[in-house]
C-alpha cells in the first residue's frame, strides 16, 4: 500500500488502512510505503521512507528544493526500491502519491518489475482528479467554480487562472509537473484505475491513455452500527439539530454554511471537523461546534442528526460522508456535485440540490426541518440503503490485483 501520508489524515488514508486491514485478516501480507512523520502508524520491514516535506517550516534550503521535489523525487525512487527489494510485492497499490512521493514512484516499481521478470500489479485508486488536472480537484479557487479548461493537456489554462492556491508560482510548477508525466508517459505503467464513482470515470477518460485502464468501483462504507453511543457526547447535542461533519474549506462550501447558519437563528446547527475555515465560524448561539470527531464519537454525532448537509462547490469523487451519514440511518442535503448523486438518491434518502447556492440551501433546510413527515419517510428509507462493506470490495478488488 502507497501513500503520502502514512497517518490517518483524511479520506484516503482511511480508505487504504482500512483495505489494508481486512487484507491482513484473510491472510495476505500488507506493508506500506510513504512520508516518515511522528504520527506514521504503517510501515515496511525495510524501515525505507521518504524524509518529512513540511511545507509550512523546514530550512531555507528544504524550502528552495521543495519546488522540485514536488515534481521529481529522486529520494522517492530510492526508498521505494528499498522496499520492493525487500518485500517483493505481487502488488503495488497506489493512492495519494502527489508532492511527496510524485509520480516518480511509478517509475521506479515499473523497472524493478521488468528488472526481476515479475508480474507485480500497479493498482491506482483514484482519490482526486491528479491525472488530468494540476490542481488536482477540477476546480478554480479565484472563481469560487469547478473547472474542466485542463482535460485534454491544456494545462496552461491553471497558470492563467491561478488555480493552486491562486500563486502564479504554484500553479506553473503544478503545470510543469503535469505536463512533465503526460510527455514521459508515465501512467502507461499502471495496471488498473479504480475509479470511485462513474463521475471520475468520465473525467479521466479525457485521456485517451486512462481510458483504457479505468474501472468503476465505488467505495465501500464502513457500518458503524456496532459502535456504542458516547453519552457524554450526546448531553452536549441539542435535542434537534442538523450535522456538518468534514473539512472546513471553501471548496467544501464552509462558507455558504456559515451565511445559512446566521440566516436561520431558529435551526439548531452542530458542526465537526477542522479545516482552513474553521477560525471563520459564527459566533451564533444556534452553533455547537464539536472540532475533530471519529469512532463513537462521530457516531453518535450523526446517527443522533435531524438530517445532514454536504453544501460542498467542488466535483466530489465520492462523496464518503454522505454515505456514511445515510448508513447511520441520517438522511442528507447536499449539492449535485460530481459523484455526490451515485451516493444520495433524490427525495428518497436525501434531497439534491442544483441549484448550488446558500438560498437554494438555506430553502431546503428550513423546508426539511419544519416536516416531520418527510423527514421521517426519508429515514425510513435511509434504513433500507446498502453500500458495499470492505469485505465484498475486496473480493471485487481481488480482480485486479492478480
């Protein structure tokens, strides 16, 4: 298993332990590649990582090389043969590998395998759009709207509209890096794509080299009904409210949240996570905001909710949360974004909203929560919603792994 970040910090990372896990439990051997850092939880026998880029510190002279690090690592290549030296794997699955790791990685376990006459699979889970966007999530920030000027290699256009970080500087290193693995080649080396949702599909299929390697598997969702209720948790809950739970970013539409909460002072809003806008939240009195949640925490946050919103602006791959929401018996309001509607079937376990706007969401809030009747007939059928478990993802998996 290969990934930047070998903690748990976000999607991708519980994806990939979680995977890793059940492999574990029916008998495969699993070691894992990425970034040393104080919060690594995985490793590899070898002891072979890549050194810790923090991109928010380090010496004056990390911080000149960063640049090209993050397009070509020479000490990516090194560790990795490291450990397949070591390991010999029969697969090499991949996840976030962008900054970090880079592309390069891919390089280096495709020599290595013709090098040691193996048939070692190179699986990629695609968590974000990095295969056909620089700035990985389809999406120009200055704008505040999704993107698709970059599909096809035209990948000028994330200079012109700035669209890392709005930093001229970013966003040409981020085009020279894309452009840079198109002209080399690169991805022609990987096996299989999994693809999270149809919607992703069809945008890495703009590439006529991807086209030929994506398959559609959606994610599976962990059941978290064998979870106990934290009781402390839930004296502090409103007896009614409706549940943010996720990053606190303006492409996750924290923003809009915020101008809906200060907008309805009769709703009950309970918000969890952290994120670049989370100093940004209102100081309103029908705001209880939690911070970080997980386990039975997270749990008792969700399955006690009125009803949950994902009011995210960027083209979700998945959409994890909504999901998980859903499976905790929680129906959900969130923006038809990406592959948001292969999770949440409208005005059955939720309602989808098109129109992505804090009027349109703010009128659908104040709708739901002023009709128990729909309300309730939508977590009736919240109940009767399955997703895939990691066991039957798995066995679909397996597939592509021999």
């Amino acid at each position: 298993m290969i990934n930047k970040f070998l903690y748990h910090n976000g999607g991708s990372e519980t994806y990939m332990f979680n995977l890793g896990n059940y492999l574990e439990t029916i008998g495969h051997e699993v070691q894992y590649f990425g970034m040393e850092h104080e919060k690594r939880c995985a490793g590899n026998h070898a002891g072979a990582y890549t050194s810790n880029m923090d991109f928010h510190g380090g010496s004056g002279f990390s911080k000149l090389m960063y640049p090209i690090k993050t397009i070509y690592s020479a000490e990516a290549r090194k560790q990795i043969r490291r450990v397949l030296d070591d390991f010999r794997p029969d697969v090499c699955h991949i996840n976030n590998f962008n900054y970090q790791l880079t592309p390069s990685i891919i390089l280096e376990i495709a020599g290595w395998r013709k090098k040691e006459n193996r048939s070692c699979k190179i699986v990629y889970t695609a968590h974000d759009y990095q295969l056909v966007c620089p700035n990985h999530m389809l999406h120009n920030p200055e704008a505040h709207e999704n993107c698709e000027k970059c599909l096809g290699g035209h990948f000028g256009n994330c200079i012109r509209n700035r669209c890392i970080h709005g930093s001229t500087m970013k966003s040409v290193l981020g085009s020279i890096e894309a452009a840079f693995w198109r002209l080399r080649n690169t991805y022609k080396h990987i096996d299989v794509i999994i693809c999270p949702s149809n919607f992703i599909k069809q945008k890495l299929d703009t590439n006529a080299l991807l086209k030929e390697k994506t398959v559609v598997l959606h994610n599976f969702v962990e059941d978290k009904h064998s979870e106990t209720i934290d009781a402390a948790v839930l004296k502090s809950l409103p007896p009614k409210y409706v549940l943010y739970f996720g990053r606190l970013s303006k492409e996750k539409g924290a923003d809009i949240l915020y101008e809906v909460c200060e907008q309805l002072p009769e709703v009950n809003f309970v918000i969890a996570g952290t994120g670049p806008l989370q100093s940004d939240i209102p100081s309103c009195n029908n705001i209880t905001y939690l911070g970080f949640c997980k386990d039975e925490k997270l749990y008792t946050v969700i399955s006690h909710a009125s009803f949950s919103v994902c009011p995210s602006i960027c083209y979700e791959v998945f959409g994890l949360s909504n999901a998980e929401s859903i499976l905790c018996g929680t129906p959900v309001i969130a923006f038809n974004n990406g592959g948001i509607s292969e999770v949440v079937t409208n005005h059955f376990d939720g309602v989808l909203i098109e129109t992505c706007t804090a009027a349109q969401l703010k009128e659908e809030i104040r709708m739901l929560w002023n009709s128990d009747e729909r309300l309730n007939a939508l977590k009736e059928n919240c109940s009767k919603c399955t997703y895939a478990s990691v066991d039957q993802y798995a066995g679909s998996i397996m597939q592509y792994y021999v």
